[in-house]
C-alpha cells in the first residue's frame, strides 16, 4: 500500500506575510520614540495604535484559519479516495457533508484561538515595553528630584537598564513570550500553521474514516530518527475495540514539525508481513503523551 506524502500548508505563505506585516507595523510605532522621557499621553496613543494593529492581526488570523484550516481537513478528508473507492464499491461516496464542514470550521476555531495567543503575546511585547520604559523614566526622575546624594546602590539602575534593552530587543527581533518560551513571533506562527494544519489534515482523515466504517489506521513511514520511529507503519484502532491493535489515542502530528500522517487501513488489502510489522507497537506505549515517549526513546544516531 503506497501512502500519500503530506501536502504543502495551504496557506502558508500567506500566514508568513502575515505576521511579516503585523511585525513591521508594530515595530515603526516605536521608532524614534524615547519612551522613558515622552510624555504621558504620547506614549498612551502609541499604546493605543498597537492595540489597534493587534486586533486588526487577530481578524487576519480569523480570515485565514477559516479559510486554510479547512482546506487542510478537506486534504486529509479526500486523501485515500481511492483506497476506499476500491474497497467500498458502490457505497463509496466522495460527499463532504454538512457534518463534515461543521467539524471543519470547528478545527478551523481551534487554530483561531492558537494564533490569538501569538497577538496577544506580541501585545504584551510591545506594549510591556512602553509601559517599562515609561516606569523607569519616572523612577529616574524621581531620583533626580530627590537629589544625587541618595545612592540606591548602584545595581539597581543597572538591573532596571538590562531589563529594559532585553525588552527593547524584543521589540526589535519580534519576539514573543508563550508559557516559559520566548521565540520570534514570525518563525512561530509558521511553525503553528504548518503543525496546525497537519492536525487539521488528520483530523479529516479520521472522520473519513468513521464515516465510511474503517475502524483501523496506519501511519506512515517517513524515515524518523526520533521517538516517532515507534509509531512508523503501526497499525491502531480508533474505536479501540480492536483485539489486536491499540487505541489510537496520539495522533500524527506528534510535535512540532512532524511529518507523519495516518491513513485508513484495509486488512482486506494487506497481506501478512504489513500486519506483522503493523503489530510490533507497545500496547503500554499507546497511552503515551509526545513528552513522555521522547523520554522513553531517545533519538538514534543518525547517519550522514
Ligand atoms: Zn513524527
């Protein structure tokens, strides 16, 4: 059984242009502005032009879930058409029903929601900024006023410094701060979009199957070297009802830039050795969160 390769990202390069844009935007309302001596009111009006760039960035993220993320579970909705063509005969129908595009738009909610964490992250930067800066001019101009012969010690401006030139190049680089990871705000929304989109594309593949009453799924077979090899040419059920294979309860993608993918399996069509193969996943394993199997199989060496 030969089995697709994954699609590009639909849409991917329009969600890059998108935050390309968003950054360049948000960058230009600082620039030229010291924030620790502009007045009050100038640096409240540039918070508010942030805001606004941040709410227009999240109905642009909206446009494009909705128009991209379906587009994704629709490719993985059609994948195996003719596999199941082939085994379903005249009950085969290539129908996208209404049901289908509810549970779509409902993956394409998801996605929305994802991205809006990004602006709001990118809100908190710009803004955070601002509202640093403008704290520690006052500070300093307190100081100032109670005169020179009050030592705060030295370190204190120092620290108040650092922190504001690491704020200050995060507003440079684009940077964003999600949970305890800070990363630049364009590389992870293209990681997002093409992660996201395999989700979407799988889940697509999934309801396919349950549609059409294929209860078994394998995965495909990229190559891994990391703790993704286990899952490669593994057979799982999605019911869970089977015997002899374990529940699918992970789905592809597995982390960041995965690439692998699940296909609706016909025993019918498959002779011994790929159920053999097919058979060789840890039952204890299924129940395995991405974190977890990454600890218990650590990547092999690779070859160059
Ligand atoms: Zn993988």
């Amino acid at each position: 059984m030969t089995l697709d390769p994954i699609p590009n990202t639909p849409g991917r390069q329009a969600i890059v242009d998108i935050y390309a844009e968003a950054l360049a935007d948000l960058k230009a309302i600082l620039i030229g502005v010291d924030f620790t001596t502009v007045a009050k009111t100038r640096a409240t009006q540039k918070i508010r032009e942030i805001e606004k760039h941040i709410t227009a960035l999240k109905r642009d993220n909206a446009i494009w879930a909705e128009r991209y993320i379906p587009k994704a579970y629709k490719n993985g909705f059609h994948q195996d058409r003719e596999l199941l063509k082939k085994y379903l005969g005249n009950e085969y129908t290539a129908t996208f029903s209404r049901l289908q595009r509810d549970a779509a738009m409902l993956t394409a909610q998801g996605v929305m929601a994802d991205f809006n964490i990004i602006a709001d992250a990118l809100e908190q930067t710009y803004v955070g900024f601002i509202k640093f800066s403008q704290f520690t001019g006052n500070k300093q101009r307190i100081a100032a006023s109670i005169g020179k012969g009050i030592i705060e010690g030295q370190s204190r401006p120092q620290v108040s410094k650092n922190i504001l030139d690491n704020l200050r190049n995060n507003t440079v680089d684009g940077m964003i701060t999600v949970g305890k990871v800070t990363m630049n705000a364009k590389a992870y929304s293209d990681l997002l979009a093409r992660t996201l989109s395999r989700a979407a594309h799988t889940e697509g593949t999934v309801n396919r199957c349950k549609q059409d009453g294929v209860d078994l799924v394998i995965i495909t077979d990229t190559g891994a070297v990391d703790f993704c090899r286990m899952y490669e040419n593994q057979i799982f059920s999605i019911s869970g009802n089977s015997k002899r294979f374990p529940k699918l309860t992970y789905r592809p993608p597995y982390h960041p830039n995965c690439t692998h993918n699940l296909s609706p399996f016909i025993s019918e069509f498959a002779d011994e050795g790929e159920v053999e193969i097919g058979s060789q996943f840890d039952k204890a394993d299924s129940d395995l969160s991405s974190k977890e199997m990454a600890r218990k199989y650590k990547p092999l060496k690779q070859v160059a």
